[in-house]
C-alpha cells in the first residue's frame, strides 16, 4: 500500500522543475540530505515544496495562472487559520473548477513527509558534527520525539473509541519561541534563519547592549583618568 505522497504524485503527475534529480522520491531525499550541493533541507521546507509543486499541477490542469508569487500567496492562504482568508482563496479556487477540498486533503503533513522519507524510502540522514548545528538538530529531535508520543496518545484515544477519527489524524508538531516584551511568536527554524525573535524588541535589545558597553567603556576610561590625577 502506498503512502499519502506516493498517492499525490501518481494522482497529480507532481514531478521536478529542477534538472539533476531521478523524479520526486530523489529530490526529496538528496534535499533532505544535503548531498546535492546545497545545505539540507527540513521535513516542513519539503513538504511545503511537495505541496507547492502539486498546487501548480492542479492549477496548470484548470488552466489558471500559477506565477510564483500567486501560487505562495495562495498556498499560504490555503493553510491560513483565518477562516475568512482561507474561504476567499478557496471560493475563487471553485470558481476555476478545482475541488478544494480533495486537494488540500491530498496535501501531505510534515509529519507524513517524515514517514516517508525514513520507512518508504528508508533514507538515512548523517549525523551532523558542526558544533554550529548541534542546536537546531536538538530541536528537532525534541519535536520528533513529541509528535511520535502524541501521535501514540492519540491512537490509545481513538483504539478507547474517545476520538473517532484519530485513526486518521496526522500529529504536527511545531516548536515556536515568543517575544517576552510584545509576545509575538515566531516558529524556531524561522528565528534562527533570520537571527531574531520580534525584530522591533531584538533591535532595542542590541541598541541597549552597544550603549551599556559604551557607558562602562567611558567609566572605566574615568575612573583610569582620575587615577592619573
């Protein structure tokens, strides 16, 4: 039997734009890997890719525009909490013929894409060694780790006849950091990429730092001045 993302791309014909890779499945696992060149890629970033690429297909089959910044935009919009903004894409997505929602039922979770690249594939992932990385897979691992014992929680609850359908369910766990000042949440990977939490308070903070080291620079020269006299 095959998976959800094996499904997708037999049903949606999702295939690579990129030359250089043998289909989705080695794309995604020399991604995953980082063994084409670039720096690997997480399981959200390939899923977010996955589902990306199906939506173009869905949208080249109906004959609507599928420009780069429309079909993020749109993507985004799909997957937004806002139930206003998620009905207006979805609306205007009907009114080209595609049905809504078989297509985001179709959309693999992170999580699924996880399952896919370890058991369907049975990819292995080298252990990083960069000191610099030892944070960011810790993170990972923690994330893992939380949805594995969920996803069993859920199960036991759904085996008890408690939860209906948590047979079906797919567990997506995602590590946020927020902003202690204005508590604005930002997703972990994202922070680290950019180097910050909330940009407004990270500035403050920096500004904050170079004047306090400024001020015990000057006392400090003081204080060597008031020695000399």
């Amino acid at each position: 039997m095959s998976c959800k993302i094996d499904a997708a791309i037999d049903e949606y014909g999702v295939d690579v734009a990129q030359s250089g890779y043998d289909g989705v499945d080695d794309y995604l696992l020399r991604r995953w890997r980082g063994d084409d060149g670039r720096s690997a890629d997480g399981y959200r970033t390939l899923t977010d890719w996955f589902n990306k690429r199906l939506l173009k297909r869905v949208y080249d089959e109906h004959n609507r525009e599928a420009t780069g910044v429309r079909l993020e935009g749109e993507y985004e919009a799909l997957r937004s909490d806002d139930d206003l903004v998620r009905r207006e894409v979805a609306d205007d997505l009907r009114g080209d013929g595609i049905e809504v929602e078989e297509l985001t039922a179709s959309m693999p979770s992170w999580s699924t894409m996880r399952h896919h690249l370890n058991d369907c594939l049975e990819g292995s992932k080298p252990t990083e060694t960069a000191t610099s990385e030892w944070e960011l897979e810790s993170v990972r691992i923690a994330a893992d780790r939380a949805a594995e014992k969920a996803e069993k929680a859920v199960g036991s609850l759904a085996s008890k006849g408690e939860l209906a359908d948590g047979d079906d369910v797919e567990i997506d766990v995602d590590i946020q950091l927020t902003c202690p000042v204005c508590h604005v949440r930002t997703p972990f990977r994202e922070a680290v990429d950019r180097g910050y939490v909330c940009r407004e308070h990270a500035e403050r903070e920096r500004a904050e730092g170079i004047d306090g080291d400024a001020s015990v620079e000057e006392a400090a020269n003081a204080g060597a001045n008031g020695d000399r006299s």
